[in-house]
C-alpha cells in the first residue's frame, strides 16, 4: 500500500496484488460459509422430517 499525495488529498493507493489476496481470502471465507449454510439446511430437513413422522404416528 502506498500512500498518493497532492496538493489538496492524501489517499491510501492499494495494489493490485494485495487486492487479488484479499478478494481470495473473501472467497475462501464464503465458500466456507457456504459449505456451512448447506450443512445446517440439510440438518433442518432432518429435523423437519423427523418431526413430520413422529405427528404422522399419532394421528
């Protein structure tokens, strides 16, 4: 990261290789993420399912 100055602004310039690591961190953490919210849905359908044929039995 460098820093850029003028005559009126000092900006914070970053380069493109710290973005690129810094977008694929992103997408590794979502991908992460993802994985997750998949596996919890599909605990929820379990649980849904599960909880379907226990009130099935006792109608």
């Amino acid at each position: 990261m460098n820093i850029v100055k003028n005559d009126r602004t000092i900006a914070l310039k970053v380069d493109s290789y710290a973005m690129a690591l810094g977008y694929q961190e992103m997408g590794e953490l979502n991908l992460l993420i993802s994985m997750e919210m998949d596996h919890l849905e599909w605990e929820a359908h379990k649980i849904i399912e599960g909880l379907l044929k226990r009130v099935n039995e006792y109608i």
